[in-house]
C-alpha cells in the first residue's frame, strides 16, 4: 500500500473534500493514510483562500514539504487556491506534481498520475458523482448538499472557486447518509455554502421544488439517526417555515451559524448582502421566541471599505443584543477576482486591528458571563472522544463541549459512544465540566 500525507485548511466543506480525497485514493488507488509526511508517497495540502495570509503562507509551507518528502513522492496542492491560482502554482513551484480545483475533487485518482496535471474547471459537475466513503469520525458524518455558490457578496471569492450553485439530488443525499448510520455515525453534518437555498437548482429537472425545509424533514425520516446540523445557513433565506422547523424538529441540534459579517445596514449593503441589521435582528428573535435553549454563532468581519465608527458600533450593537456563543472574526482581507478588491476607500490596518480587538474583547466578556448560566443545568451529552487528564468529551444538543472524568463506575469504554445526562458542575469560558446523573 501506498501512503498519504494530507493536510487541510479552511472551512468544513475542504474538511469534506479531504474525506472524499481519501476514499477515493483508498479505493482506486490502494492508498492509506499517515501523519508522518517523510514516510508518505503523495503529499497533499488542501487549500482554503477566503483570506490572504493562508495563501502568501502557501508556498514556504509546499517548500518545506519538498525538502521533507522522501524521494520520488509526489506534492499536490487542492482545494480553493488551486482554484484561482492554477499552473501559476506549478509555475512559481516546480516541484509541485498537481494541482486540483475544489470544484473538481472526483478526478483525484487520475490527475495524480499526470505530472503537471491542472484540473481547475469551476463548471464541473459533481452533484450525481458517487464517491467512495470516508470520514473521520466514527459517531459524526458530513454530508454535502450542494455545491458551489450563487451569491455575489463583494469581499468572497469562493463563487470563482467553487463555481454556481447546485444542489445534490436528496435520494444521494438520504442513501449516503443511510449508509453512515449503518456504519455507526448518530449525528449528520450536512454541508453547503448556502444550505437553507438548497433546491434551487439541480443538474436534472425532476427535483424541481424540493427545498431545505422538506430535505431537513426527509432525512429526519432515517431510523438510527440521533441528531441532524447544519452549516451555513444564509440570513436572506431563513423564511418563518425554515425557522418552524428548525425549532419543533427534535432531530434537529438547537445551535445555529448565522453569518451577520457586518451588523450596519449600509455596509451589509456594501457587500452585497443582501438583508438588513433589522431583518438579521428579526429572524434571530424569532428562532430564540421558539427555541430559547438555541445558540448562536456568527462570522464577523471588521475594517470593510468605507466603513465608519458609526457602522462599526452597529456591529457592537447586535453583539450586545445577540449574545453570540461563538464568533469567527476578522479583518476585512482583499482577495483577487472581488469586487471589493478594488474600492478606493480602504481601511486602514491599525483601525481595523483596534475594532477586531473591541469585538474580540467584548466576545470574552459575554462568554464569560453566559457560560455561568450553565451552572447545576443538567443536559444530554453524546461523548464522542477521549480528552486529557482521564476526561471524556462530547457536545450537547446546542453544542455545548462538556468534559467528564472517567472513575470506577464510568470508564471511557462506558461512556464513548453513549447518551448520558450530565449535570453541570464547573464552567470555563469555551467548555464545561460535569458529572454522570443517569
């Protein structure tokens, strides 16, 4: 058998791609996987390009695996960069063997034997394309419901990445997850840039009107199925009935990604966003009027071309009302074929630096004062990995992560892929601690 080295950045759905990467070298191509990359025969780094240090760091990263790899193994480079970037990677990296585009994931067992192979085609057709199986997790899968997307927000440049939007058939969808359950998975991650836009288009015609809504009540269906999430979710589509069902479904985890990304209407309109601080504000009464447990996470990016103090503190506004569980925050970061990439009025980096630490700063004060409401709740916790010091982890419904300490009564063995009740009995501000009451 041949080896793999593998290494993944970015967001879930290049998680996803990596699986789908090894299942395919592992049935095609007699490959296993390895963490020691001087043992490896194919070395393989899957790119994220959403911000620009990641791909400036590119480059010194596939060098030192080149000075790393044992001789004659192979050096590929996969994912969104390969995307925009194309044999301008071979070019400035020679020893690069291949590169490989997001969008076109189900050629892997072919381009790694074409030295200088470059398959970048963002119109690629994936979403009927039966890949082998994969995934990291024994208790958790992912599953892709769409590919691509079909929004225009200014600053992002994965619609010239990852190419339009197309939805997986749901019969791919219900079967691929049918066979996680029967190998063992108890929760479903399904994926997509827009997950609640499913439905909107598809390669064949025949699943004309089939939306989110109705695949988030099919794959509810599925016996052995414990919990269903989701990410992400799009604030522009999020109508009354998607909001319905995410509440009164049982299977369905009561914790949400919505990405605010600015909280001032004007700059939301900058980006070509979409929605309005007040429609934001609106849908998230809404799901927590329904489902007061839900929690909430958020992406948020500061320093946006033109923004004003103003604008910035409407983003501390929302914040403040929302009370986010957790925040992916940034600075805004210029990316090449944005529309963004080429307004005049850009931020200077030392004030957004100061208002990333204001929102930064304001998150930890919030966390530190949610998480002692956590206090003596007691909750229904899946353990799914061994943690430090003689602990069990695993996440609540509204994901929560929660550490217990094996004992006598409870061994790892015990509790590694159960359902228990546990009592909360210390907090920290980005996890619990707990006892078995069950």
């Amino acid at each position: 058998m041949q080896k793999l080295f593998i290494e993944t950045l970015g967001c879930a759905m290049n998680v996803r791609d990596t699986e789908h990467i090894i299942a395919e070298l592992q049935k095609y191509k007699n490959y296993t996987t390895t963490d020691n990359i001087k043992e490896a025969d194919l070395i393989i780094i899957n790119t994220c390009s959403v911000r620009e240090k990641p791909v400036q760091k590119l480059y010194a990263e596939i060098g030192q695996f080149n000075v790393d790899k044992k001789q004659g193994a192979k050096i590929g480079v996969c994912g969104c960069t390969a995307s925009h970037l194309g044999a301008e990677l071979i070019k400035k990296a020679p020893y690069i063997d291949f590169v490989l585009g997001a969008r076109n994931v189900s050629k892997i067992s072919k381009v790694i034997d074409t030295k200088g192979a470059v398959e970048i085609d963002i119109d690629n057709d994936d979403s009927e394309y039966d890949f082998a199986q994969y995934r990291n997790s024994i208790y958790r899968a992912s599953v892709n419901i769409s590919i691509g997307c079909d929004k225009s927000c200014t600053y992002c440049i994965v619609p010239n990445t990852r190419g339009d939007e197309i939805s997986i058939p749901p019969e791919i969808i219900i079967n691929e997850i049918k066979k996680s359950v029967d190998n063992g998975a108890v929760e479903v991650m399904l994926l997509g840039q827009n997950v609640n836009n499913y439905g909107k288009r598809f390669s064949s015609p025949e699943h004309k009107g089939y939306d989110f809504t109705k695949l988030l009540q099919e794959v509810s269906k599925i016996d052995g199925l414990h919990r269903i999430r989701f990410t992400s979710p799009h604030p522009l589509h999020m109508d009354d009935e998607f909001i319905q069902e995410f509440a009164s479904n049982p299977k369905i985890c009561k914790s949400i990604h919505i990405p605010l990304q600015s909280g001032s209407t004007k700059v939301l309109k900058d980006m070509k966003r979409g929605y309005t601080k007040e429609w934001f504000l609106d849908r998230v009464e809404k799901i927590k009027s329904l489902c007061p447990t839900v929690r909430i996470s958020t992406d948020i990016i500061v320093g946006f071309p033109d923004e004003s103090d103003e604008e910035f503190s409407d983003t501390i506004d929302v914040m403040r009302k929302v009370d986010f569980a957790q925040i992916f925050n940034f600075k805004y970061s210029k990316r090449p074929q944005t529309e963004a990439k080429e307004y005049t009025n850009q931020i200077d980096d030392k004030v957004a630096s100061k208002r990333l630490d204001e929102v930064i700063a304001l998150h930890k004060e919030q966390l530190a004062e949610s998480s002692q409401t956590y206090l003596g709740q007691t909750m229904e916790v899946f353990f799914e990995d061994l943690s430090y010091d003689s602990q069990v982890s695993g996440f609540s419904d509204n994901y929560l992560r929660i550490n217990v300490k094996t004992d006598e009564k409870y061994s790892s063995d015990d509790l590694l892929g159960t359902f228990r009740k546990v009592k909360i009995i210390k907090t920290h501000r980005t996890s619990l601690d707990g006892m078995i009451v069950d």
